[in-house]
C-alpha cells in the first residue's frame, strides 16, 4: 500500500494537488561532463554541475461527479479549472515549487518504511503542457506534462554601504556595494526544508478519520527530520500538519526547529510502536 502525491505551490494560490495521480512519472537528472584532448595525455573529462532535472508524466483532468473514487487532500477543481491554472504559468511565466511525495507501508506490519523520499523541486517552471480530448469520455481532459528546475539568474540588488573608503587627502576613493536579499528567510518558523527533531507521534496519514490512522501511530523520540510539506493554512484544523520527508506525519508542535534550511535527507533517532 501506498500514497503518492504531486503538489503544486504556487505564490498567491493554495497549494493544488494533482486530482489523478499519473500511471508513471519519469524523473531525469542529466549529467554535464565536458571531454578534452591533451596532449601527451589523450582525452580527459572535466565534471561539471549537473544539468537541470525534469519532471515528464500524463494524466487527465476528470469531470466532477463521474468518478467517486477520487482521494485529494486539496481542493477539487473542474477541468476547465485546471487547464487555465496550468496554461496561466506557462503565459505569466511563474515559478512554483514542485512536491512528489512517496509513502510506502510495509506490507507486514502495516507502518510506514524508513525508504521513504520525496522529490522536490524548490523552484520549477512549466515546460511543455498539451491537452487531449478521448471520444466516450465526455468532459475529461488528458493531458501531458513536462516540468523543469529553475535556476535564478538575474542580477541581485546591491545597496551602498554607509561607510566609504577614502584617501590620505579625504576624498572618496570607492564606494563599497553588498547584496541585498530579496526575501529574507523567516526566522524560528518551521517551514518546507525546516531540519527538526521530533518528540511525539507519528502517523501515516494526517486526518485523523483516515481507516488505518489509529493503528498506525508510532512514537519518535529525538528524531531528527527534514520538513518537506507544511499543510495549507485552511486545513490548519488537521492535528497533523507537517510531513517528515522518510517518516511521515506528525504535529508541528511536536517540531523543534533545528535549521531554517536543511541539508539531509534521513531520518535519525529512536522510532517504536505506541
């Protein structure tokens, strides 16, 4: 058994979840190596950084009503909703951040594995987005989808320093510049790539009207943890609002903070059954 999700974060939006989970998703990660002739040596390679990693994968759109069997934690949208959400990145040329979270039970004992991960993209842009329309299937849109990772190139904004060098005869010889952030990280706020320690339980799903929620709640003791998905603040009611990438969900009160940006993706400490 398990949950897989994809999630949408969007600046000004709540964060959208994928309503139909695709039958594969193929995640690539391109190398960069550059080859060289020298002499006396022959070819040599030189490695690079890696190349950006893309997401590919297809699915559709179903029409609300028609299938019962639908399971989101976010809200659900029309077709129609969702084309013009997608197509509006792609015009407006927006950045989101992209969440693929795995979770697998152990088929013996019911509780989550300690294999778990997610891919996370901290800043994506949309690709390629193409639609089609099945005879039989009214009101359906499929569609595919091509995701990539976003690097930031712009210039930074520099401010002058108040200070100024100058010389023997007091004049100005340089004014120094520094960058200046555009966003500041907010600080003792438990966020996605929070690295925390944990003290409580842990679930595999975070409703508590979830059929296995009882029998699955473990108990963490000094486990450290990175946060990779904070709820949306409607669904703050949840008792369990954040997810411990690798273990599961658990209270964000149960969070101490450690880090604002985490650098590890395990999962450290002593986990048992309650």
């Amino acid at each position: 058994m398990s949950d897989y999700m994809i999630w949408f974060d969007v600046e000004g939006f709540e964060e959208i979840q994928l309503p139909v989970n695709p039958s594969e998703v193929t995640i690539t990660y391109p190398g960069n190596l550059s080859n060289y002739d020298v002499e006396g040596i022959g070819e040599i390679i030189i490695p690079r950084l890696p190349k950006l990693a893309t997401v590919t994968f297809d699915s559709f759109f179903p029409r609300e009503g028609v299938y019962t069997t639908l399971s989101s934690l976010a809200s659900f949208y029309s077709p129609e909703w969702y084309y013009t959400f997608f197509r509006r990145l792609q015009k407006l040329k927006e950045t989101f951040r992209l969440t693929i979270v795995r979770q697998y039970e152990n088929s013996a004992s019911g509780t989550p594995s300690m294999n778990n991960f997610d891919t996370v993209f901290n800043s994506a842009v949309l690709m390629d987005f193409s639609i089609t329309d099945k005879g039989g299937e009214p009101g359906d849109i499929y569609f595919s989808m091509s995701i990539s990772e976003y690097r930031d190139a712009s210039p930074r904004t520099l401010a002058e320093v108040a200070r100024q060098d100058v010389d023997e005869k007091g004049n100005i010889t340089l004014q120094r510049l520094v960058p200046v952030p555009n966003r500041p990280a907010q600080k003792g706020v438990i966020t996605t790539e929070s690295l925390v320690t944990i003290n409580g339980k842990v679930y595999t799903s975070e409703s508590e009207i979830a059929d296995d929620w009882k029998k699955t709640k473990q108990q963490a003791n000094q486990v450290d943890g990175l946060v990779t998905r904070v709820l949306p603040p409607q669904m703050s009611n949840k008792l369990h609002s954040v997810y411990i990438s690798g273990l599961g969900w658990v209270n964000k009160s149960d969070c101490e903070l450690q880090s604002q940006k985490g650098n590890v993706n395990v999962v450290k400490g002593l986990i048992g059954n309650e």
